[in-house]
C-alpha cells in the first residue's frame, strides 16, 4: 500500500471485496500481536485497519462506540467502575466518561504499540480520555487480567478484536472466559460485548456469543445497528445478573441522562435504546443456531 494515487483492498471474502482510495498514509506496519495500517480517505476520513480488517473510521465511529457502551452504561443505575478491554483507539473510554457517575476506567490492552499509534494518529478518538487521571492502563493480557484482578466492577466492556487464527483474542469470546468476567461483575453489574456482523450471512460468531453468554448470566439482551464503514449491520450483546436494558423506559432513560450530565452524543439517545433490540427475523430465527463457544471449541474466523 502507497500513498500515490492507489486504492486499498479489503477483502470480505472470495465473491466480495472493497477498495479505498488512499489520501494519506499514517502508519503502516506489525506490531508485535497485528498488522496496523492507518491512513485517511476522502470519504472516511481517518481509517484504521487491523490484520487487514477494518476497525474503525472517522466519518462513524462515533455510531460504533456510542453503540456499543451507552445501553450498557444506562442500564447500570449509578456506574463507577469500569473495565474496558481492548479500545486501543481510545473512543470507548471517551463515551463512558460522558457518565459523570464514573470514578475510574482501567482499560486492558495487550498491544502497547497499538495504543501508542492510535494517540499520535487518532486522537480525536480518544479526546483526552487517556490523560484523564481517573484512567488506568493496563498493557497485558485481558484474559490474564480478569483471572487475576482482585477487584469488582460494575460495567465490563468488551472492545476486543475479532477471533481470527493466532489472534490474541480467540480464548476471550468462550463460556470459561464469561465465568470469569461473571465473577468480577458487582451483583448488578453489567457486561457488553461487540459480537461482530449481523449481515443476513455471517452472524454465526453473533448468534454463538449470546448463546454463550446465555450459558452464563440469566439475562441476555442482544442488539444491533448498522455501521456505515464496516459495510454493514453489527451486532452487541448485553448480560447481567439482574439489570436488564428492556426494564428501562423513555423517562428513566432521560433522567439518567440528565443526572448524569450526558452530552455531546450523535447517535445514541433515550428513544433509540430500546429499538436497538428489535432484531430481524432472520437473527431472531437463527438464535438457536448458535453454539455455546469453549476454550476446547472457540470460534475463529476463517
């Protein structure tokens, strides 16, 4: 890949690929757990790619992680610790310090140059959330981590990259590792997870983390939303011992925003939380596809 004048190929699978073209190269190169490419386009502005799989863009990130950490964070009642795992770019610390009620963050990342990259190259992304001294970086294991931590949290977020061959992340979507984050959750804490596509032909790995986080906690909620720069609907799912997200109304939701002193959002808001729950039929029907995931038999991407 160049900056002169080429296009960048993504390729979904063997019958569907796309290119963008490359305004500006950032970053290009392995670290030591990923391949990294970050470079901007025209229409997406600033992209970040890992081992060639798109991550995250400029024009609708905001989309993704205003998705993926609000309906957690609202259905907790007063959220004050967090963990988060993964997040290199920094935006999932950004969206949950929209809640004033939040006292500390520590983030899990196993990839330090990742996260080095991501504040030189995108820090819109994280918009000072790094510097904020209520963060606690962790450059580690997430698994690890959450084995070992001796404390409880009340929202655990899940912004892990996809289970692809040798990927680091391929033992953190099983039943074992959802004990485990089970254990460390507050009696009314709350978990979400990005549970990648929803298209109506890949969403087995989707189908399979609710099936097996369903394994785990008596309440299993999961969603969607469709994300411009991922080509496609994507997928969540929430779980927790007690709080679900479907108890709350309109004017619980606007309340929660309001003591919270939650602004500055383009995306989520009190009206949009439960449509995020309303699944097509074809997921609806295929929920009982999926399959419970296992340190024995996890899922990866082929």
């Amino acid at each position: 890949m160049t900056d002169e004048g080429l296009f960048y190929t993504e390729v979904f699978t063997h019958d569907y690929v796309r290119k963008f073209k490359v305004e500006k190269i950032f970053f290009e190169g392995r670290t030591k757990f990923q391949y990294v490419q970050c470079f901007s386009n025209a229409l997406f502005g600033k992209v970040l790619f890992l081992d060639r799989k798109i991550q995250s863009a400029q024009v609708d990130e905001y989309i993704y992680h205003e998705s993926l950490v609000h309906p957690a964070m609202m259905t907790h009642p007063k959220p004050q610790r967090v963990l988060v795992l993964g997040g290199g770019e920094g935006a999932t610390l950004r969206e949950v310090y929209r809640h004033s009620t939040v006292e500390s963050i520590t983030m899990v990342d196993i990839d330090e140059e990742l996260v080095g990259i991501c504040r030189k190259h995108l820090p819109e992304w994280s918009d000072g959330a790094y510097e904020d001294t209520r963060t606690r970086l962790v450059i580690g294991d997430a698994r690890q981590f959450v084995e070992e931590t001796q404390d409880k949290f009340d929202v655990i977020i899940s912004d892990l990259t996809e289970p692809l061959e040798e990927s680091p992340s391929v033992y953190l979507f099983t039943k074992e590792f959802y004990e485990k984050i089970n254990k460390i959750l507050h009696d009314n804490g709350v978990f979400v997870m990005q549970a990648g596509s929803t298209d109506p032909t890949y969403h087995e790995f989707f189908t399979s983390c609710a099936k097996t986080l369903g394994s785990v906690f008596p309440i299993v909620r999961p969603y969607w939303t469709f994300v411009f720069s991922f080509g496609g609907p994507w997928g969540f799912v929430v779980a927790s011992k007690k709080e679900d997200p479907l108890d709350l109304e309109k004017n619980d939701l606007k309340e929660r925003t309001d003591s919270r002193r939650i602004k500055g959002l383009k995306f989520y808001h009190d009206g949009l939380h439960k449509g995020f729950f309303a699944l097509p039929g074809y997921l609806v029907k295929d929920q009982e596809k999926g399959r419970v995931l296992t340190d024995r038999e996890p899922f990866i991407w082929e």
